[in-house]
C-alpha cells in the first residue's frame, strides 16, 4: 500500500528516479554513477562554454532574449549538484512522516492530509507541465535552426568549423534544456511540496489539540479522563518535536539549492527588468520585449512559490500557541496544563526555512527581493 509521501510526490520521485536523484534500492552505487555521469555530461559542456562567454565577450547593457537561458543554465548547474550530492538525504526527507502517517485515525486528520495529497499533486502537474511546455518550445526553435546557436556562447574555432562537432554541441544544448526542465519540474514542486507537508501537519496538530477537549464529555472516570489525556498532549509534544526535527533536516538538504535558484532568479530579474526599460525607451515592441515579459513573469512566480509555502508553514507555527489558549485547557489538571505550557513554549520557536542559512523563504523577502533587484537595475543604468 502506498503512503502518503508516495501518493503526494509520485510523478516526482518518478522523474527523480529517471534522472538518478532519488536512490533505489537495488544497484545503488549504480544508479549513482548513472547520476552523476548524467549531470556532468548533460550540464557540464554548455555550462562553461556559457560561462566563457559570459565573462569575457558579453556585455551586460546589451543582452538578448535567449541569453537569458544561458544565465539560467549556469546557474542550474550549480543548483543541482547539492541535489545529487544529498540523494539519499532527499529521500529520507521525502519520507520521513511515513512512521507517523500510520497513526491517523481520525477522520479530520485523514482529511487534511488528503487536502494535502490533492495540492502537492495539482502542484506537480502544472508546474511541470509549464516547464515542459516552455522548454519544449525552446527546442522546437532550437531545432528549426541547427545552423545557428539558440543563445550566444563561447566555441572554438575547430568545433564551429567542422559540422560533426557543431552538431555534437547543438545535441547537448538540447540535452541540458530537457533535463533542467525536468529536473526544476520535479525538484522545485518537491521542496515546495515537502514545505506544504509540514504546514499539513501542524494543522493535523491543531486538530488533535481541538480533539482533546471531547475526552472531558466522552469520559466520565475523572482519573481515567486525566490519564488519558495527560497521553493524547504528550503524543501532540511528541508530534511538534517530529514536525521541528523535520524541518530542520529539510533545511539541511536543501538550503543551498534555495539559495542558488533564489541568488539566480534575482540577478535575471534584474537583468530583465533593465532589458525591458530599454526596450520601452526605444518604443520598439519587438518579439524580444514580449519574451522578456513573459521570462520576468516566470522568474517572479518562481521566487513567489517558494516564499509562499515558506510563509503558510511559519504562519500555521505561530497559530500553535493560539490553538493551545483556545482549548478547554481551564479543565484540564495541573500535570497535563503543565504539559500544554511546554507545548506553547516549544512553538515559540520560529519554524523558519532559510536559504542557504541567510535569508527566510517568505513574503518578506520576496518584497525584499525585489526592492534589491530595483535597486540593481538603477546600477546598471548608470553603467
């Protein structure tokens, strides 16, 4: 039977399978070498002839609608490698409730996580269908003109010459767009999935706190009442302490992956938003200035899905205390109110995600973010 990890991340770890991600059990250390090799054939090549180009031959007041798919394919290149690097972390996290999601008994608890189960799921499926489509459209134009690059990069004289190599090089660009848009289509509703999971269990918390207070009417043995209960608040401490522990190894796998696709997607809004301001000053609504709207719109809603989801979960924390007050806690004895205390003082801790332990995944740095690409372009417009 399937758990609930499996039914909200299906068409995840079945990508992250395919691109050798998510380990499985037979033929591990082969898979892995499937992993790696994958990656470093497939992102390697265009990844440093970009970065050549990058840095020597391009100018930055000056760039293209499609150099800023190069940008992007650097900076994918950094962003899965901590990936790969922490499979089998990845997979624990993914995971890591399955003990716990055995316990569920109740029918409200069975609900909220099949509420769960249906957002993760819808996620998935629009994020990586939009990501496919996009991509897709990219190599559709990328194979109606073989003779040319899609986006400026640096080659040398030998491979532009000889149409074997030129060709080589054409293929792995195709390469690398099908698995960045594969692999960003799984790993980015992954992290936001497994965000929104532990926002569902802090909701499944409230809810047992709420079912508590039923045992003063279900109950008539007085002593019997308080033992049970005194039970039912150290299963919810136990439950708080679970969804922290969580949280923390979540951070542990992917803070660095956050911090490189956040430190990315600002530097291409940046970008984008100074290409635009050019654009309209020339008056000149080209193809260009379309694609750069619609590139500054998806960078935007990337940065945003994960700011999101960061919010609910430290949002869902907070109404913990609220949740402990709101209860009959007034009937309760002095063991199991003491025992509600260390609850509330345990949810006082910030259940916050950061990126790459600098910054929190929420709406407050989503603004910020903004304001600091502003800022930027006001830089390079004087540059």
């Amino acid at each position: 039977m399937k758990g609930v990890a499996d039914l909200c991340f299906s068409l995840n770890i079945t990508v992250l399978k395919f691109i050798g991600v998510y380990s499985i059990e037979n033929h591990k250390i082969l898979h892995k070498v499937y992993g790696y090799t994958t990656y470093v054939v497939t992102m390697f090549p265009v990844a440093i002839f970009s970065s050549v180009h990058f840095m020597y031959f391009s100018n930055l007041t000056d760039f293209e609608a499609n150099d800023f798919v190069m940008v992007a394919m650097i900076g994918f290149t950094i962003k899965f490698l901590p990936c790969l690097m922490k499979r089998n972390e990845i997979k624990k996290c993914i995971h890591y409730f399955d003990h716990f999601d055995r316990s569920l008994r109740r029918v409200e608890h069975k609900k909220i996580i099949e509420e769960c189960i249906s957002t993760c799921r819808r996620n998935a499926n629009v994020y990586f269908m939009g990501c496919v489509v996009v991509l897709g459209g990219f190599s559709g134009e990328l194979l109606m003109n073989l003779e040319e690059l899609p986006f400026n990069m640096w080659l040398p004289n030998f491979v532009r010459e000889n149409p074997f190599w030129f060709y080589t090089v054409q293929f792995l660009i195709l390469s690398d767009i099908i698995y960045s848009g594969v692999f960003c289509g799984s790993i980015d509703t992954l992290m936001c999935g497994l965000c929104y999971r532990a926002s569902a269990e802090i909701r499944v918390l409230k809810q047992s706190l709420q079912d508590n207070d039923e045992l003063i009417f279900l109950c008539e043995d007085k002593a019997a009442e308080s033992g049970r209960m005194f039970s039912e608040i150290k299963k919810c401490i136990r439950h708080h302490q679970l969804i922290q522990n969580f949280v923390k190894f979540y951070e542990e796998c992917f803070s660095m992956v956050l911090f490189t696709q956040i430190m990315e997607s600002s530097l291409i809004i940046a970008f984008l938003c100074f290409q635009l301001n050019t654009v309209l000053k020339s008056m000149t609504m080209d193809l260009n200035f379309y694609t750069f709207v619609n590139d500054l719109i998806l960078q935007i809603f990337q940065i945003l899905f994960y700011c999101y989801y960061g919010t609910l979960l430290m949002e869902e924390n907070k109404s913990l205390s609220n949740a402990v007050y709101l209860s009959r806690w007034y009937e309760y004895d002095v063991q199991c109110r003491k025992a509600l205390i260390m609850l509330m003082e345990g949810s006082k801790k910030p259940m916050t995600v950061t990126a790459g332990k600098l910054f929190p995944l929420s709406l407050e740095t989503f603004t910020t973010i903004l304001r600091r690409a502003y800022s930027l372009v006001a830089v390079l417009k004087s540059y």
